[in-house]
C-alpha cells in the first residue's frame, strides 16, 4: 500500500512538476541564450555607432571650420588683424551655429591672433590650447609647405589636421585648417597661411547632446574605464591609440525586455504544462493500477482454480519442485492425494450446481483444517496437499483429521450431503524426485480406496512392489510398441438402426501380453499417452485398419486418435501416405476424436481435420455428451458425426436422460450430422434409439469386439444379410 501511494505521489506530483520544470527550464535557457546572443549584438551596434558618432563629429567639425576658412574676407581680415571681423565669424559664430567650444585664429607663426571660449565657467589657457593644437598645426604647415592636397574633393575644400587631445584635464576634438581664398583672387605663399583652430570638449553637455540624438541611455563621459558590468562603453582614442577617456552608457537590451516580457508567459506554461502533465500522470497511475490487478488476476487465474481459488495443478507441481529441490537433508516434506468418496452420486442425484458447491465446502474445510498448507485442486473432485515439516506421525494426524473432516454432512440449500475422503500419504526427507513423491501419495490414495474408502494410507515399504510392477508394465509396454508383436487390434461391429445392416466397423487397440493375458485399454491406453507411446500405438491400429478395409470393400472402418496424435504437425500426411498405400479411398475411413481432443489451442487440430477433410476423410466426436462444453464445442469443429457415449444410453429409461439424448440428437440432425449410440446392451434401448432416429448402433447386444480375422469373417457372412445378429 505504501509503495502504491507513493507511486501515486510521484506520477502525479513529483514527476510532472520535474518534467515541467525541465521543459520550462529548457525553454527558459533558449530564450534566454537567445535573449544574451541578441542583447550583444545590440550592444555591439550601439558601439558602432557611438565610434562612428564621434568620428562623424571629428569630420563634422573640420567640415564646419570650411563654412567660414576658405573665404576671401577671412584672409583679408585675418591678414588685417581685424580682431573684431575675426572675433563675430571665426569666434563666436563658429560657437552659435555650429556649437565650437573655443575658436583660435594663428598666424603663420602660430602665435594667437585671436581667441574665442564659448565656456565661461572653464576657460582654457593659452599654454593649454598650446599643448593642443601646436602638434596638429606644424603637421599642417609642413603639409601646406608641401603643396599637399590629399584628402581635398568637391566637398572637402582645404586639407586640415584633426586630432583628439587634452585641452588641459578636458578631452577634446581638436581640429586644424588653413585660412584660404575661395576665389583665388587672394594671393597667398604655400606654408604662410593663417590657421583656424576648432575646439569641442568631448565631456560637458556634449554627451547629453549625442544621447538625445542618438536615444543612448544616460551617456555621459567618464575619465577612467568603467567597472559597471551593466553598463556599455566605448574609448575615446587619438591618431596614436592613447585614450582620452570613454563614453558609458546604459545599452539598450531587447532580449532581456522581451524575456522579461515572456516571463509571465512561461509561468502559465508551467502551470499548464505541469497541470496536463499532472492528469496525465494521474491517467497513467490509474491505468497501471489497472493493469497490474488485471496482471495480478490472470496471474491468479493462471495459477488458481476458479471454483475453489485453491491452487491448480501448474501451481502445485512448481511449488512441489521448488521446495523439493531446495530442501535441506533433515526437511519433511508430506504429499497427500484426497479423493472425495461417492462425488459422481451427488452430482448425479442432486445436479452439478450442488456437486460445485459441495466442493467448495470440502476445499473451505481442507483450508480451515491446514490453514499453512499447499493445498491444490487437480481434477473434479481431486485434491493434492503439501505439508512442510513435521514428520510420519504428524502427517498420520493429518489424514485421519481429514478423513474425519469431509466425513460430516454437508448442508447445501434443502440437501443433507453425506460423503467421505480417500486419502494417500508420502513422505520424503531432503531433496527428492518431485514425480516419484506424487507417484507414491496416488499408490497410497489407490490402497485407500481398496480398503473400502473413507480412510487414509500412507506409502511404506509394502507398497513399493505396486511401483515396480508398474515400472515393469511400462518396460512390457514400450517393447511390444517397439516389436509390434503384442498390441492387437480388434473391431466392433456397428449396423444400420433403420435395416440392421452391418455398416462399419470401429478399430480398438487390444494388447496381449505374454504372462498377463489381454489388458484393458483403461489401463494401458493412459499409460501409453504418459510415456508418449500413443502415436506409435494409433499407427499400429491405424495400418491393421487399412489393411482390413483392402479386403472387405463394402464397409467402412473408424479409427480412434488422440489428441496427441491428432496435434501432431504431420498425422495427415502420416493418414494420406497409409490410404493410399493400401489404395483405399479416403471417405472409407472414420477417425473417432473425444471432446477434450478438440480442445485446438495452437490451430493444428484445425488445419489437421481440414486437410483431412479436403481429402474425403470424415471425422466423429467419441463419447458426446462428457466433454467439456459439448454443444458449443461442436460448433467450432467441422465433424461428420457424434457417438453418443454409453453412459446416456445405460440411462434412457429415465427421463432426463432421455432429454438429453433428444437433444444430442435434435443438435446432430440441425448441423447435418449423423449420430452412432454407443453401449446398446438392452433390446429396450435399440428400440428407444431407433424410435428416436439414431443413424447407426454399436454394443455388445449386437457384437463384441472381434479379432480381426473374426471380424472379416463375421462381415462376409453378414454382407448380404438384412437383419441385426443379437450377440456374438
């Protein structure tokens, strides 16, 4: 119970909030890789385009010094020294329109004309711009000396020199360009030019501008490099890679806002998924709870009697062998073979309803009486039990106690039920043959019954002759099978009901033994079908069969088979190849099968009486009426005839009895079926059957069971005769 519940727990909680958790968390590390690989490439095209901001702004600032350098005005003025001209276009103006933070006009010299600084909070000093603007202006002279015009076009006018540098602690972009005529009216001598310096701090409101412009995030400049990691940043670097400084931002991520964004959705994933998952898992717990007591059932039923719930025979004999074979040299191990006494009378007197639940109430008593035993039911009213420990005289108590037990009456419904028990006892210390055991409690189970039923042996030494005498009757058996000199076989005689011609005849195997004379079929025929001889015993009679059918043409002759035989892959090539050798036509012979043989569990019988059929043989149910399910079992088999068994024509002067043969026989006459009655001993029950339209008749008012040499005789002398011959 504890595991099922937390099997329960774990199907229906457990695992579904891991599978869910998992799915989401994988989920969750896509989206968030992705959201990672996307938040970089962002930050990586936001430093693009802060770089290209800055460069586009050096250029823009060397662009602007153009507006108001290449003019005729500005050289004439420059050269003048008219300060104020200077001061309103090169100075301030650069500042109110273009956003120059200072302005400065050289002369060739590079001494200041004129100095302009838009910022009255910090202006620079001399020797600071100096520092600036003194590099970038001598690269620009020797250029201009040189008559260099590298990086001039239809846009860019004047070759100029831009840089970022310090302006005292304040980063800056600093940019250089001669004064020139635009005209060319102006002369001027290459090298001598007035130079125009442009000034723009990078620090300042500079950042907060970029930011608007460009929607960076809180950009602003810092002079050393930033440790925020949740900060972007780009260095400020001059010509010669020394850096001035860095713009920090926050960087703009989309793949974090949107898995921000998504969050909310992947919480209702897992609820839903955990939900689902959760029903699923329930369903499945459910379904396994099924199928585990369905497993558990047929595995119950496999191994358990359905109308007591004891044990079954497989059951029994694998416990057996178990234990025998695991016992240590000092373990008893009892056997007990029960046999309820006077059973078939119940049954017969009161119907099977009260026969089943008589031997519910014997196996309920077994229970109550050996509560810790093995106890098994192998046949109608036949039960093995298996005792542990103990010894003789504790197994001697037992089946007395038994004995005494089952011999108290019964009350089933209005009935007052009185039987009793035969009971064989074997014991064994240590390991022991398992089959030998059982041989020995069914040897003591027969002594029971001889001695007048109703009590108990037990297996001693005196009983072992009865073993030897059936081993050796087994060794007689297998030599005459092998020699096939002993087993005979003899035919009954069986006529037409309608004029008492002899019609058929019915091949039964006799074996004559040397010392004991002729042995019942009862007793050899089990026999042979334990030691597998059965098939060699119906080739036997089934050659003599065909032998006999070569010299008498007019009759047919029915063969009996077991199921043995009849499953076996090749008894219809085996049938086919003895027909023909003795060049008889297959609708000549019968083969005879009892109702249990028909009982097809892997499809060979089936494909075995088809083929047979195809080839004309025909086919009959032996002893109808004491199979199992009689009626519906001959709606499933393709047969040409039922016998009906002996044991309902002793009874026919009864009438359920009688009942029951009508309905045999109304059953046959629907499917198309004819119909042998068995057993006829009486001048009475020929008459019933005849009355009651049976087809054929067999039994020992008509004829025994004729050698074959008889048999032919008996046939020659009756072929022409009309009438039936009471008794041979």
């Amino acid at each position: 119970m504890t595991m099922q519940l937390q099997s329960q727990w774990f199907l229906r909680w457990v695992l579904p909030a891991c599978a869910s958790l998992v799915l989401c968390g994988l989920l969750f590390i896509s989206l968030s890789w992705a959201a990672a690989r996307s938040d970089e490439v962002a930050v990586l095209r936001q430093r693009d385009l802060v770089t290209l901001t800055v460069a586009k702004l050096k250029a823009g600032i060397a662009h602007d010094q153009e507006s108001a350098t290449v003019w005729d005005d500005a050289v004439r003025n420059a050269r003048a020294g008219n300060i104020e001209w200077i001061d309103a276009n090169l100075g301030s103006w650069m500042h109110s329109y273009f956003g120059h933070d200072t302005a400065l006009v050289l002369t060739s010299d590079f001494v200041p004309l004129s100095q302009f600084s838009a910022d009255q909070d910090y202006t620079p000093t001399p020797a600071d711009l100096r520092g600036a603007y003194l590099p970038l202006a001598k690269t620009l002279q020797r250029r201009l000396t040189a008559g260099d015009t590298e990086g001039t076009s239809s846009k860019t006018l004047s070759i100029g020199e831009t840089d970022i540098s310090y302006v005292g602690f304040r980063p800056a972009i600093v940019s250089v360009k001669p004064i020139v005529t635009d005209t060319g009216d102006v002369e001027q001598t290459a090298g001598s030019e007035m130079l125009h310096v442009a000034v723009r701090f990078l620090d300042g409101d500079l950042p907060t501008i970029i930011g608007k412009e460009y929607e960076f995030d809180e950009l602003q400049f810092s002079a050393t490099r930033p440790r925020d990691r949740n900060l972007a940043f780009v260095p400020l670097r001059g010509r010669d890679g020394e850096i001035f400084g860095y713009y920090e931002w926050k960087p703009f991520r989309p793949g974090h806002q949107v898995l921000e964004a998504t969050a909310p959705a992947l919480i209702l994933a897992f609820v839903a998924l955990f939900a689902g998952s959760s029903l699923a898992g329930g369903a499945i717990w459910r379904r396994t709870e099924r199928l585990a007591a369905s497993r558990a059932e047929l595995s119950h039923q496999a191994s358990h009697d359905a109308l007591t719930g004891l044990a079954n025979r497989a059951r029994f004999n694998e416990e057996l062998n178990r234990r025998l074979r695991e016992a240590s040299d000092d373990e008893c191990n009892t056997v007990l073979f029960v046999d309820l006494d006077r059973f078939k009378a119940v049954n017969d007197t009161f119907g099977h309803p009260v026969g089943d639940k008589l031997i519910s109430l014997a196996a309920a008593r077994m229970r109550d009486l050996l509560p810790e035993a093995l106890i098994a039911r192998i046949g109608g009213d036949e039960f093995t039990i298996l005792l542990e420990g103990g010894d003789g005289l504790v197994a001697e108590q037992l089946a007395d106690a038994l004995v005494h037990s089952l011999k108290a009456p019964f009350d089933i419904e209005t009935a007052h039920v009185v039987i009793g028990a035969s009971v064989g006892v074997a014991f064994t210390h240590g390991p022991f043959d398992p089959a030998e055991l059982t041989r020995k409690a069914d040897i003591a189970l027969y002594h029971a019954k001889a001695a007048g039923r109703n009590t108990y042996a037990i297996f001693g030494d005196h009983m072992d002759e009865l073993l030897r005498k059936r081993r050796a009757l087994e060794n007689d058996l297998r030599y005459a099978v092998e020699t096939r000199r002993q087993i005979e076989t003899f035919y009954q005689p069986v006529f037409s009901a309608s004029n008492g011609r002899l019609c058929a005849l019915e091949a039964l195997a006799r074996w004559n033994h040397p010392t004991l004379g002729y042995i019942s079929p009862d007793q050899f025929i089990p026999l042979a079908e334990e030691m597998s001889l059965i098939r060699e015993i119906g080739s036997l009679v089934l050659e003599d069969a065909c032998r006999t059918l070569a010299e008498l043409p007019e009759i047919t002759v029915a063969v009996n088979a077991s199921a043995r035989e009849l499953e076996a892959p090749g008894y219809a090539l085996r049938v086919l190849t003895t027909l023909a050798h003795w060049h008889l036509s297959p609708d000549r012979l019968e083969i005879e099968m009892t109702e249990s043989a028909t009982i097809d569990n892997g499809g060979e019988l089936g494909r075995t009486i088809s083929t047979l059929r195809t080839a004309g043989v025909r086919f009959a149910i032996d002893d109808f009426g004491t199979g199992y399910s009689s009626f519906s079992r001959v709606q499933k088999v393709e047969v040409d005839r039922i016998k009906i068994d002996k044991s309902f024509i002793d009874e026919i002067h009864r009438s359920d009895s009688r009942a029951l043969v009508v309905a045999m026989i109304d059953m046959a006459r629907a499917k198309g079926l004819k119909i042998t009655a068995e057993g006829v001993e009486t001048a009475e029950q020929r008459e019933a059957l005849e009355s009651l339209g049976c087809d054929d008749l067999q039994g020992f008012l008509l004829s025994r069971p004729l050698s074959r040499e008889a048999a032919i005789a008996y046939a020659s002398a009756v072929r022409s005769g009309a009438q039936m011959v009471s008794a041979v």
